[in-house]
C-alpha cells in the first residue's frame, strides 16, 4: 500500500536535486506534481486542495534553515503535512477511569472487524489487560462463531448470547456483557457490532442503540483501506450516524493505493488510532502519523 504515492514524490524531489534556489516557477511544479501524485493515489480532492495549498505557501513563505538544501526543505514540509492529515500525534487508547472501559467497534461488513476484534484483544493482553470478547453482531449468522474462533486463537474470552435462543437482541447482549465483566473483572470490553455491505439506516439505529445501551469510552469506526473513495463516503456516513472517537485502517497490507484511508482522518477530523495489516494476529499497532508519513517519504 502506499507505493506508487511513494515512488510518485520522490520522482517529484528528485527533480529538486542541486537547485540552489527554489524559484515561484519550481514551486508551482512541485506542486503540481504533488498534486498529481496525491490523486492518482486516491487521495479525497478537499484534502489534496488542502494539502498542496499548504506546501506552496510553506515552500513560498520558506521557514529558511540554513541546514537544509531547497529539496530537503521541501520533503520536510511535505513529511510535516503528511503528518498532520493522518491526524498529528498517535492517539492512544483512553481506559475508563473506573470499571471496565467499553470500546464498540462499528463499520461495513467485511471491513475486517471481526478480525480485528481479535487482534485488538490480542494487543490489549500484552499490555496486561484482561479483556472480554462481545459478540453483538447477530446479523451475519456465522459472525458469532467467527468471533468464538478468533478469541480462541487469541486466549480471550468471547460473551455470546446461549445458542439456541434465537436470534437474541444484540442491544442486549452488548448491555450485558458490561455487567458480565465487571462480575468477571475483565478491564475491557470489544463489543463487535453487525455491519451491512452497504450503508444502512436500521443497521445505524443498531449500532447507535448499542452504543447508547453501552455508553463506550471508545468508539472506533473500522474502515477497509482497500475500498477506495467508497472509504470516505462510509466514514462520513458512520459519523453522522452513530459517531465515533477514532479510525481503525484495515487491510493496508493490500496493494491498492490506500489514498482515500488516509483521507478519512483529515475529512472526519478523527484520528487514525489503529491500523491492521494482514491476517496474522499480530499484524496490528497502535498507528503512528510520523513513522506512515516517513514510510511514506522513505
Ligand atoms: P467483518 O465482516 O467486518 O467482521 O470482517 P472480517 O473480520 O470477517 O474480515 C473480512 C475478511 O477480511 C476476512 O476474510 C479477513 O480474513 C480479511 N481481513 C481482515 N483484516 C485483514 C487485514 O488486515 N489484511 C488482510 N489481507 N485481510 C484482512
């Protein structure tokens, strides 16, 4: 992911190479470049506006430091821009100050969060929390038991309603499950929450519901990095719908250009918190803007 915006800017700085001066001229070039680049990577236009608004006049008002050529100082502001529309400083994880601290995860079906759900209480346990495994997700009737397969590889307990009981209330079963790690002392609870293919105003209700029901510290939208512009309309839907604290990327071992997930920060005004990239367990962090930016820049 991310190779082609990669190879793409530093085409655009290696033209910059040996010039003593940048002149209004080379400016506007690199600009353009930048902005060619930033396109065919798929990044959301407002942002591209944005951010190749904010090169040029960097590049223009040009913070001199006499330690860094023309080219330098360019990749410099280009790193620091980059930064700031992945959302600035890495966002932690913020715990309940007492009880266990909720965490409600929501997004489309397939965009990973079953998966993820694991991951994310695979993480949690090698920072000495105790978490529990909330299956809410009643919509896709393999979705519980994917879940109880996943919290098995990962050692973690899975909360489902007793099979057998119909399809259950997932408003419920979330609401519950809080009440059952506070008897079970499990710190933290990942509530799954049912996902459609595409954006869906009972599936919204729900998830709102659940949230109500649940009142979580953290509600984490999880987005497929893999789908495009789509990744955009989808995020700001979820805003509208249901809300949410902060942005889990997934997939970002895909090879698609992956322009639009890093959109989604900038044009929601939420961080990226986590970003997930592959299948094994541990190919999931906490999501550092500067070390994507310099990734990115490598
Ligand atoms: P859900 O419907 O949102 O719960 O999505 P799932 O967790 O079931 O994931 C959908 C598919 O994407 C599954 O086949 C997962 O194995 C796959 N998947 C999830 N996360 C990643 C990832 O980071 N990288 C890759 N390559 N595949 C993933």
């Amino acid at each position: 992911m991310f190779a082609t915006l990669s190879d793409r800017l530093a085409d655009t700085f290696k033209n910059l190479r040996g010039k003593g001066r940048l002149s209004e001229a080379d400016i506007d070039a690199t600009a353009r470049e930048i902005r060619i680049a930033l396109l065919e990577a798929d990044v959301a236009l407002p942002v591209v506006k944005e951010f190749v608004g904010a090169v040029k006049e960097r590049a223009r008002g040009e913070e001199v430091s006499q330690a860094l050529n023309p080219a330098q100082q360019i990749v410099k502001i280009v790193n620091e821009e980059l930064v700031e529309i992945l959302g600035g400083e890495t966002r932690r994880l913020r715990y309940a100050k007492s009880g266990p601290t909720v965490i409600m995860l929501a997004g489309l079906q397939g965009s990973g969060k079953t998966t993820l759900a694991a991951k994310l209480a695979f993480w949690l346990k090698e920072q000495d929390k105790s978490p529990l495994l909330v299956a809410a997700d009643l919509q896709r009737p393999n979705a519980v038991n994917q879940l109880q397969v996943n919290g098995e590889r990962v050692g973690v307990p899975v909360f489902a309603p007793e099979p057998g009981n119909g399809v259950g209330d997932p408003v419920a079963v979330a609401k519950a499950s809080v009440e059952e790690a506070k008897r079970t002392l499990h710190d933290v609870v990942i509530i799954d929450t049912a996902g459609r293919l595409g954006i869906d105003a009972e599936m919204m209700k729900q998830a709102a519901d659940i949230r109500d029901a649940t009142q979580p510290d953290e509600v984490l939208f999880v987005v497929d990095a893999m789908i495009g512009q789509d990744a955009v309309n989808t995020a700001l839907a979820f805003q509208e719908g249901v809300g949410y604290d902060g942005v889990v990327l997934t997939k970002l071992d895909g090879d698609a250009r992956g322009g639009a997930a890093l959109s989604v920060a900038s044009i929601t005004g939420k961080p990226v918190m986590f970003a997930s990239a592959g299948e094994k367990m541990t190919d999931f962090d906490l999501f550092h803007p500067d070390r994507m930016a310099s990734r990115i820049l490598d």
